[in-house]
C-alpha cells in the first residue's frame, strides 16, 4: 500500500506540472525553403488554433478567400486541419490521436499543404505530433504462470512477459515494481530499442511443503505524467526440478514480405530447443501481447514456430512489424525473441487524380497560355512505383504543365472557338513507372463561354426587290436574312434602315423594315415614270455587348404597267381645225400627205403604238403606217375625190389592257389655198391648243413659202 501512495503522490504533481506546459506546446519553426512547421500536442481538442500561418508565411489575409486557400492533402480520408478564411490561422479539425497515426515510430509528422490560386502557389506545413500519456501499460496475460521447481537455487531468473504501452519516449514503459514478498524481487534492465524488461529473480529457495503456490502482483509503470500503470498476477506454483528454460536459435528473427503477399505465405519459422527431457523439452510457441490488427494478419503454429500470414498487409500502412514470439516448456519456463518484418512496396496503388480547380465556363477569347484548372495526382506506392507521368489526349487545345510537387496546371494552348467547338471532354491519364505500370484517367468537362466575336452575315452579297408601280403601300417588297452563330443575344440579329435620300427625300418614306423578320416593306405607292429604281442599305446588328454589325445593299427596280394612255402632238386631239395639210390633185398613190406624232409615258410594250384610221371621208383614198404614223394616199388623187377629207385616226399602245387616243385630221385636195374661197367659213372650235393653231399657221407659211419659191425657181430659168 505504501507504493500506491506514492503513485499517487506522483501522478498528483505531474498532473500539475502539465497543465503549466501545455500552453508552451504550440511552437513555430520555420525552413529555409518557405515551409513551416508545428508542434502539437496529439488529442486536442477540435478548434484549437495551431498557429497563424498567414502571418508566419507572411500572406495577405484579405486576399485567402479571393485566392482560394485551402488545406489539402495526400490522404483521402481525414483532412486533421484547416485554415480559417477570416483571420489566417490554422485549427484543428478532427482527431489527432498519435498511436493510429505513427505507431511506435519515434516522430510522428502530418504533412499537409496550403494552396493558393491566381498565382498557384503551394507551401507544406508539418504538424510534429507531440505524444501525450494518454495510453496506461497493458500486460498481454492478467494471470502469468510459473511452475518452478523447489530446487531453484537462489537468484534463479525467470523472464517476465512485457507489458505494452501504446504510448512512446517517457510515456512508454519505463519500470516494473512486484509486491513486496519473500521469496522473489524483481530485476529490471533496458532492452534493445529503449524497451524495458523485467526478470523474476529468486531470492530466497522455495519449499513446496511450505507454499505450493505463490500469487504476486506485477505492476508496470510509465513515466508520463501522470504516471499510468498496468498490473498482472504472477501465480507461481511451485514443482520439483525444471532446470532448463526454452532457448530460440536466434534472439531476432528478420524477414523481407513484399505487401499484397498471398495468405497463407511462411513468413518465418522459429526454433527453441530445451536440453531437457520428457515434459520438460516439450516447447510450445506463442504470440506475447500482439494487438488486435496483428492478431488478424498473422497465425502461429504452436508446435511448428511457423508464423504464417493470414490477413492482407499494405505497405502504405506499415512499412515494417515488430512481433514477440514466446516459448514455453511444458512446467512452464519461457523466452522471447523477435520478428522484424519488412514489408516490402509493390506496385498496387494505381495513382489518383484528383481536379483541385477548374475555370468553367471559360470564355472563348481566352489566350493562349492561360491557367485554367489545377490537377493533384497521388500514387500511395514509394520510390519508382510512386513516380507519376501525366498526359492528355491528342487534339484537344490544352496541355498540361508540371507545377509544384505533384500538381498539374491545365493550360490552353490555342485560341478557342465556341462556334466550332462548344464543349471539350478533356481526358487526363496518369501512369506510374512501376513494373507493370499502373494507370488512372479522370474525364474534365469544360464548355466554352460565348462572347460576341461574330457579327451578323447577310445570307447574300446583295438583294434585289421587283415591284410593280401603283403598289399599295405597305406591300412586301422582298426579305433579306442575316445569321449569327454567336449563342443567345450575341447570336439575336435585329434589322434597321441606315439614313440616306431617295429623289432628295428620306429612304423611310419609301421603304421600311421590319426589325425582327427582315421583311422590306413598301411605304408608298410608287410611280414608274417618276422613279423607275433606288438603293436602300440595311444594317443588322446583334445584341452582343459591344453589339458587331453589317450592311448590305438592296436594289429596289419597279416594274412599268399600263397606266399611262397614248398622247397625240399632232394633229391636236381635240376640236376642230383648220386644213392643216393640203394634198396636191396630182398626187399618185403612196405619196406622204401628212403624219400623226404621239408619245406613251410608259414603257416597253406598254409604249408600243398603233395607228389606225377610224373613220375617214373617203375609206379607200387614205391609208396610216401602223407603227409609223404616217398618212399616205393609196391611189391617185382623182377629180372625183371630195376636196374635203376628214380622218378620224385611233392611236392604241400594246399594253394589257390597251389604252388609247383618238384625234381629227383634215385634209385639203389643191395645189393653191386661192381654190378654196369658202375656207374662211371653216369655223374652228376656239378651245384648240395654241399648238394646233401654230402648227396650222407654220405649214400655211411653209406651202406658200415653197410655193414661191417654184415660182421663182420657174421665172429664172424662163
């Protein structure tokens, strides 16, 4: 009882003692490299801030959520830290138990990773696991049994199973005590490694007529603080002479297993010999304190020593495994050795992609060169096994670029073109150089944002509309059409007039569009003999921001219809006249007395006239060219033949349907205007045209004129 008090009394003041040090576990250091580095102790609590590696890195806080920083790391299950955003420091998360982590390796390293983005930028944080006493010593037996004979001599050794602590360094087992008796004390030394391990030393010879059996309370110890401890019973029952222990061949017993192996694999075999005889040298073979997982792993055959593999062993789990092998003989004196196991790495992890970051959409003027994604690969597997290679497929404007450790930034390398090219599978594979290598492809969907590069594009170089004169107005001319292979309002086209003059007045007062469809519409009526063709330009314009546009011309021709009726010059169509020809008697058949001259406004064959005469004095003496005009005689003047000759000649044009004009042509058979004494009763109807009379008085004078002119000609030569 007096050691459990001062057990006590010493776990008191150490507990006081480390609740003063743990405020000084958080430290700080910092690499030449950029890296930094932490001290925490294991099984803290979630929350607590590590340290604030903003500043130890000398980073901007307002800029981490902008550059999106991030903890990230190799392990695919539990992310132990994380940064905050708001202020740079970095908290625990989840858990951080040491002995799941590290095992008994002497330094236990989480290796993490700080990213930034826009630049990339990547700096490792190692958190040292500091370990705490949290993990009492544990023997693998409650009872350890002893069959020792009463001819022991005194200071006789019996090795005692060890107890195992879970926890490493001080916190480990550092001693062993046994209840204070007569007969045993107990011998602790230091094995290979730091372990400590105790032997029962006989101090005083045992007699079995006395005690045939002793019961001992084992206490081992570690040396945290507080201290912890775990106990086990020593039942010794006492025999007759059992002289010789078990003796393995070899203290440390070593073997090379690659990881995967197939079960049922001999890792080793042991060997004890016992120079006794009978029941003395019978050996058997047994684990000493193995725990649950390597329960499951390995089988030992107890009369055999072979230890064979029964479970699956991962490399990346455990490189090697430590197991304590015992041998007893039949009264029960035990040994110990050893097994090192190497586990062996062999190419069983295919790497592992994994897309950190991605730009998506990405806008189709992206240039060439720009960062769009940030690809992570990982291969669990050591030395070559673990080397990775990345690649692309082939036709696909992007590459991959080596960036820091093992990530990839993904970057275009040609101009993108949405209209071309709306959406890239991006497939990434990436291989190990083990033998036989191992792969892995991840599949990256990236679509290609639309901006308004393309404008519009008249589906012809120009467009003619044909329309007839005296239209409606608002009568369809023709359509025009423009496409544009942007996406959604970039690609919407929208149709106007551009400003220009038609005949000096606006091109809206003529025609107009309509915005939407492209139709041309006629605003007025129009007029051939007036206008017989204009130009229009129309623009369509997208409604991209800045909007892109294009013109195109549109010839508008309009076409004649017959609408116009002929117009006769000569003689006036109207009234009465005068004689306006006068036909000599002696003239003959075919000779040219007069012509009718009429114009048409329209054209074509809506121009095209005929003349006929209607109505004559005499039908047979006259007769017109149709397409001439002209009057002729159709046989020769005779004395019979009225002096008076009336014609009534019809002008018709050749459109459909036809329109025409009439006028009244006189005509005066005589050689001398004196023969007609009766012409100043031909009255006239005052309401000819000026025109009609000048034209009578001008061939009045032009007959007298050449009539004197004869004369003259005929005195001369007389």
């Amino acid at each position: 009882m007096n050691v459990w008090a001062f057990f006590v009394n010493t776990m008191d003041r150490r507990f006081r003692l480390i609740r003063c040090c743990v405020a000084f576990l958080y430290l700080s250091l910092h690499f030449t490299d950029g890296d930094v580095s932490y001290l925490v102790a294991e099984e803290i609590k979630r929350g607590t801030v590590i340290g604030s590696i903003a500043k130890d890195l000398g980073l901007g806080i307002a800029t981490l959520s902008s550059r999106k920083a991030r903890i990230d790391t190799d392990r695919n299950d539990k992310r132990y830290c994380d940064i905050s955003l708001s202020n740079g420091d970095l908290i625990v998360t989840d858990r951080i138990d040491r002995e799941s982590l590290c095992g008994k390796k002497a330094t236990c390293v989480l290796k993490e990773e700080l990213v930034l983005e826009n630049p990339l930028e990547l700096h490792r944080i190692s958190i040292h696991v500091q370990d705490i006493n949290d993990n009492a010593p544990e023997f693998s037996e409650d009872l350890i049994l002893f069959e020792i004979r009463e001819s022991a001599i005194k200071g006789a050794k019996f090795p005692l199973t060890e107890a195992r602590d879970a926890d490493i360094g001080s916190n480990a087992v550092q001693d062993y005590s046994l209840q204070n008796n007569e007969h045993f004390t107990i011998h602790v030394d230091s094995a290979p490694g730091g372990r400590k391990r105790s032997e029962l030393v006989l101090s005083k010879e045992l007699d079995r007529e006395k005690d045939n059996e002793l019961k001992l309370v084992l206490t081992a110890v570690d040396g945290g603080s507080p201290r912890r401890s775990g106990t086990a019973v020593i039942h010794v029952i006492v025999l007759d002479a059992n002289d010789n222990a078990p003796v393995f061949s070899q203290d440390v017993y070593k073997a090379s297993l690659p990881e995967n192996s197939p079960l049922d694999t001999v890792v080793v075999t042991v060997k004890a010999s016992d120079v006794d005889t009978g029941s003395n040298g019978d050996i058997t073979y047994h684990f000493d304190h193995m725990s649950d997982d390597r329960v499951s792993l390995f089988s030992l055959d107890h009369k055999k020593g072979e230890l064979r593999l029964v479970g699956s062993i991962d490399y990346e789990t455990d490189t090697s495994i430590e197991l304590r092998i015992r041998a007893k003989d039949g009264p029960g004196l035990t040994s110990y050795c050893s097994v090192m196991i190497d586990i062996t790495d062999v190419n069983d992890n295919a790497p592992a992609i994994s897309l950190k970051s991605l730009s998506n959409p990405l806008p189709e003027n992206t240039k060439p060169g720009t960062e769009v994604g940030i690809i992570n690969v990982q291969d669990r597997d050591s030395e070559s096994n673990g080397q990775v290679r990345c690649s692309l497929q082939q036709g696909v404007p992007f590459k991959l670029v080596p960036s820091i450790k093992n990530y990839y930034s993904l970057v275009s390398t040609g101009q993108l073109d949405r209209e071309v090219v709306s959406n890239y599978n991006i497939t990434i594979t990436a291989t190990d150089e083990g033998s036989p290598p191992l792969s892995s492809s991840k599949s990256v969907q990236l679509s290609v944002a639309d901006i308004n590069d393309n404008p519009p594009v008249f589906e012809e170089e120009s467009y003619s509309a044909y329309v007839s004169e005296n239209n409606k107005a608002g009568s369809t001319l023709c359509s025009v059409a423009a496409r544009d292979p942007d996406w959604r309002q970039n690609g919407t086209v929208i149709y106007s007039l551009l400003a220009g003059e038609v005949n000096g007045a606006p091109v809206s007062s003529y025609v107009s569009v309509n915005g939407d469809t492209g139709v041309i519409h006629a605003v007025r009526s129009f007029d051939y003999e007036q206008l017989r063709s204009f130009k229009v330009q129309v623009m369509a314009r997208d409604n991209g921001s800045p909007p892109l546009s294009s013109n195109v011309t549109v010839s508008v021709f309009i076409s004649d219809v017959n609408d116009n009726a002929p117009q006769i010059l000569y003689p006036a169509p109207e009234g009465n006249s005068f004689m306006t020809e006068l036909v000599p008697k002696a003239a003959h058949g075919g000779s040219l007395v007069s012509k009718v001259i009429a114009v048409d406004a329209d054209s074509g064959q809506n121009a095209w006239l005929s003349y006929q005469i209607v109505k004559s004095t005499d039908p047979g003496l006259f007769t017109i060219g149709v397409h001439s005009g002209e009057i002729r005689t159709q046989r020769d003047i005779s004395e019979s033949d009225s002096m008076k000759q009336n014609l009534i000649v019809s002008v018709k044009d050749n459109g459909q349907p036809s329109l025409s004009a009439t006028c009244s042509m006189y005509l005066l058979i005589s050689d001398n205007l004196a023969e007609v004494p009766e012409l100043k009763d031909i009255s006239y109807d005052e309401k000819n045209s000026k025109l009609t009379s000048y034209l009578i008085i001008a061939l009045v004078s032009v007959s007298t004129f050449f009539l004197t002119f004869i004369i003259i000609i005929l005195g001369v030569r007389c």
